[in-house]
C-alpha cells in the first residue's frame, strides 16, 4: 500500500465517520418528529392534567395524525365536562409559505381540528375559529424542528 | 394628504418630430448606463430659506438636484456624472449651455435650472438638454408650496426619465407597507407609508392589532388591507386622506389577501369558511358580494389584468400551491405553473403582458416573471425567504420584502423591503427606520 492509497483511505474512513456524527444530530433531532410532524412536548401547554391544547400538522396539510385524534379526543371528553366554557382553535402555519396562503392554511387547520371535536359531541357554538397564519409562531428559529412547532392548532379558553 | 396645486407651464414648444439622437435602450440589462450631467439648480438672488420642521434649507436648487441624482441612479439606467468636472457655470449653462465642454466630460444628457423661494411660493425651472445633439429636448417651469420641493424633484425625475427611456417613470409615487418590531414570535406591526425613495415615511395605524398586506387603490387615495381588529381578521378599507376606516362586507369569518379591480370600484380577496378559501369580490358602491371561485381547495391572492378581464390566483387544487387565470367571471380557469415546487402570489403587470410571482423550490424561494400564459418563466432573485411582489406603476422595477434566517437562538430575523428591475439587475435595499414587508405601489401621483 502507497502512502498516497493509506491517505486516501484514511480521507475516506474519516469523511464517513463525519457522515455519521452529521446523521446522529439530526436523528436527535428528529427523535421528536415522525415524518416532518412534531411529535414532542416541549411548546405543548394543558387545559387541564393530561388534556394537550395542541395537535401538530405535516408541511401544507391539516389531515389530522392518529396522535392528534387522540388529543382532540381528550379534549372533547374534558370540554363535555366544562359545558359552560367556550373555545377558540387558532390555526397557525410555519414561515416557509407565502402569506396569504397561510392565513387560509390556518383556517384549514383550526377546521380540522374543529370538524372532529364536533364529532366527539362537542356543539359548534362552543368553538371559535381564528387563523393566524404565520404570524405568531411559538419557535422563533429557523430549522425543520421550529417550524413543525409552529404548523399547530391551539385550543384556547375563550375569553 | 391634501392634495397639492402644481402649476405647470411649458417654456417651448415640443417639436416631436425632431427625435433625439439619445436613448436609453432598457430592453436589457442596463449594463451600460446612460451619462448625464446633473448641473445643480441655480439658487436665484433674492430667494428665500425654507423652513420645514426644525430644519432650514437654504439652496433647495441644490437638494432638488441632489434628489434627482439619486433617483436617475438607482433606477439603474443612468450614470449621473461627478460635479466636480463641471466647466460651466450652472447660471450661465441654463441659458445656453456650452456643448463642448459637456461632451468633453462625456456628458450625453444635460439637466439644468434655477429656483427661486418668493412668497411662500417655490418656482422652479428645468431644461433638459441633448449634449450630442446640442439641443434642448424638454422645458419645464413648476410653482408649488417651498415644502414640496421633494415632489418637485421626483417629477422633474419622471420627465428626464420619460424623456431619455420613452416610458413613464415612477419616482413621484408612494409605498404602503407593514412597519415590523418586536419579537418574531409578537411581532408588532402598523400600517406605513413613504415615498418611492423612502422619505416621508407616516404610520396610518398604532401597531394595536395585527394588519397585513395593504395595498394601493390605482385610481385614488384608499388603501385596501387586513386588520385583526377586536381579534376578527377582516378586509378593511382605508381613506389615507381622511383616515376614515371600514370593514368591507359582512362576511361571517376571515376575509384576507385583498386587492382592487383597475378601475378601482371592486375588491376583490379570499373569504374562508369551513376550512375552505373561495375568492369573492365586492362592489364598493352597490355592496354587491360575488362568488367567483367554488372550489373545496384553496384559492387566494387574487389579482386583476390591468384591462380587467382576467383574474389570476393561488390554489392548491391540485395538490401544492400553483398560479391559475380565469376570466373575471370565474369560468374559464386555467392552471398556468407546472414547474417544480409551488408557485403564488401572481400579480399583474401594469403594462398586462407579464405576471410577477413567488416560486418556493428545494428550500430557496424566488421572485420571477412569466407571461400570462405561464410561458418564458424568468426567475430574477433567488433567497432564503422573499416573496409578495408589487409593480412599480411604468411595470419597470417589482418591490417585495426578503426575510433573514433565524439562528439557533431566534436571533438574526429581520424583514426588509428590496427592488429589482424587471431584468433582474439593480437589486437594492429600500431603507426603512423599522423592519417592513408587505410593500405595495402606487400609481403616479402627478398623472
């Protein structure tokens, strides 16, 4: 073996292992994302013990995810208990988008979210709908993992 | 904004018919700007200082010249000469310039005149020369009030430029934006506007509630735009004369992304509603509401042909975010993007023949142009965020906003206001005091 091969090898075995290194961020931090979804709890706040106020959304969707359904779900339940509050779901969207189009994404999304608490007994004059867009993210970075943060739909307590 | 009484008198007569030898070719890149002499205005005896606010200005003939300088330049097509190589006295070369001193420092255009501050009135005089032809091409005289001395450097401007290109110019128009500050995840932002060059900048709204993407009627001095007053985002409507502000329509949810038809008695904007955006329009003097797009997606940021006839809009109907034109009935619809990654924010060219957008690809977001049949796409700027193109009034420059990346910490965000000539050269920063987006411009003031 030539000097020149050895180096050559080395090269090659230490551009691989930087490979590596450059893989293990990213898995950890997409450890809290399944696909481009948020699947953390870090921004996530409660109405009440266990009840999320959030359910996270893919890049221009608002299909909800089984892990949304299942909080919406929790959040029927609890609401069916508070029959005399009133809700606000604000639909937000990441700043990768257009403005305009996200405003309506939003809306979208808040919909969803709306669309299946009614079908968990919850009356549509309980929920209020406001789209913000991208106007109010929660993460204000700019990665993959910020912005999955940030395609949300909140449920607020109605003032 | 009261409006303001110019008095214009022509000094000669136009001969049309004799053309001058000169002309700026802005067909294409403006690699090769035009040299021009811009002798500064003589300041006649006698004239007095104008006060405005706490600032004195004593040669305004010297700060028109300045302006129209600065305009001729960043437009990109000129090259306005040092004035330190200057032979001839500005007095002296108004009356009759000496030519072969002008072309000795290469000088093709000559622009000279004299001002004089009397009775609280500002006169001002201006002579557009040909140095290769050694003739006067334009003559203009203007009185106005002494503190409209910048608009009478933006309209001597426009003449030089229309003169010298054979298009109008846009140097005597405005902007309305969205002022930002504040957090990126609070921002604050008010409602403001400028003139083209950024001076003169005035706040319409407090920064109270959420506003976004106002835009210029072309016909008056109403701005149409989003508030999130009382937390209902809704379409308003704007008198920057009077101030005077209205919902438009009574529509049971979001309205958003509005625009006025050309002649300026419709508007025409998204309203969403069960999760799904339609476009609608209102007559703004029958109140008149029509449905004009029926689809379950999304269709947004519509904009209007400048004769009226089409509309051209948004919608994720297929699946992504792509640019559609229909007839302005609503039939007709025809998708005219198929390029990779997702097309918006179609806005009409006022000259009719071209369509600005914004296209998102592989993480990069681009300005272009293309026809209105989506053919010959041009991309003119490629950046980490921009997006929201609006027309200077000749269909010359497109003004939108670029936003910065944020770092790991949420720092770094900004949002800033650029130009770009339709080529794609001349990018510049437009300088604001605050941050700024959603920029839209005017029509010619004076016209």
């Amino acid at each position: 073996m030539t000097f020149t091969t050895a180096l050559k090898r080395f090269l090659i075995i230490f551009s691989a292992s930087m490979a590596l290194t450059a893989c293990a961020s990213s898995v950890k931090q997409s450890g809290k994302m399944q696909g481009d979804v948020y699947t953390g709890s870090d921004t996530v706040e409660y109405l009440a013990s266990g009840v999320a106020d959030r359910v996270f959304f893919a890049s221009n969707k608002s299909t909800l995810t089984t892990a949304a359904r299942d909080t919406l779900r929790k959040q029927a339940a609890w609401m069916r208990k508070k029959k005399d509050l009133t809700f606000a779901i604000e639909g937000h969207a990441d700043e990768r988008g257009t403005r305009e189009y996200n405003l309506a994404l939003g809306e979208r999304r808040a919909n969803a979210a709306k669309d299946y608490l009614m079908t968990y007994g919850i009356s549509s004059n309980r929920l209020s709908v406001i789209s913000y867009g991208k106007e109010r993210p929660v993460n204000s970075e700019s990665n993959p993992l910020a912005w999955s943060q940030n395609r949300r739909s909140v449920t607020v307590k109605a003032k | 904004m009261k409006k303001i009484l110019f008095l214009i008198f022509y000094l000669f007569i136009f001969n049309n018919s004799v053309m001058a030898v000169i002309e700026v070719d802005i067909t294409r890149g403006n690699l090769d700007p035009l040299p021009i002499a811009i002798s500064p205005l003589h300041l006649e005896s006698g004239s007095q200082d104008i006060k405005q606010g706490d600032k004195t200005i004593k040669n305004v003939g010297e700060k028109i010249s300045q302006l129209i300088e600065t305009n001729l330049r960043r437009s990109g097509l000129f090259n306005p000469l040092k004035k330190e190589s200057f032979v001839q006295n500005p007095d002296i070369a108004h009356v009759k310039p000496r030519f072969e001193d002008w072309k000795l420092i290469k000088a093709q255009a000559l622009v000279t005149g004299k001002v004089i501050v009397k009775e609280d009135k500002l006169r001002t005089e201006f002579r557009l020369w040909d140095v290769v032809a050694a003739k006067e091409i334009v003559a203009l005289a203007f009185s106005t009030r002494p503190d409209n001395w910048r608009r009478v450097a933006h309209i001597i401007s426009d003449k030089i430029y229309k003169r010298l290109t054979g298009e109008e110019g846009y140097f005597d128009s405005r902007i309305i934006y969205v002022s930002e500050a504040g957090l990126k995840t609070q921002r604050i932002k008010k409602l403001a506007i400028m003139d083209q060059d950024g001076a003169n900048v005035k706040y319409l709204t407090l920064g109270n509630e959420l506003v976004l993407t106002p835009r210029f009627s072309p016909k008056n001095q109403l701005v149409t735009y989003l508030s999130y007053f009382r937390n209902l985002p809704r379409v308003y409507l704007l008198d920057i004369e009077t101030g005077v502000q209205e919902v438009v329509g009574d529509f049971p949810g979001m309205t958003f992304a509005p625009r006025f038809s050309p002649d300026g008695k419709k508007i025409i904007m998204s309203f969403a509603k069960d999760g799904n955006s339609d476009i609608y329009t209102m007559d703004l003097d029958s109140r008149v509401v029509e449905k004009i797009t029926d689809h379950t997606s999304i269709d947004t940021s519509p904009s209007y042909s400048p004769d009226g006839k089409y509309i051209s809009f948004n919608s994720d109907r297929s699946g992504l975010q792509q640019i559609y034109v229909m007839r302005s009935d609503g039939s007709n619809v025809k998708r005219i993007t198929f390029g990779k990654g997702i097309y918006g924010t179609p806005v009409w060219s006022p000259r009719g023949d071209l369509i600005a957008f914004t296209r998102m690809h592989n993480g990069k977001f681009y300005i272009g142009v293309m026809r209105t049949d989506g053919s010959g796409e041009r991309l003119l700027t490629e950046n980490y965020y921009q997006e929201a193109p609006s027309w200077s009034p000749n269909g010359r420059v497109l003004i939108f906003y670029r936003e910065t990346k944020s770092d790991s910490d949420g720092k770094g965000f900004s949002a800033k206001l650029w130009s770009i000539d339709l080529t794609g050269y001349n990018e510049r920063l437009i300088e604001t005091e605050t941050d700024g987006s959603d920029p839209s411009w005017s029509s010619l003031m004076s016209k």
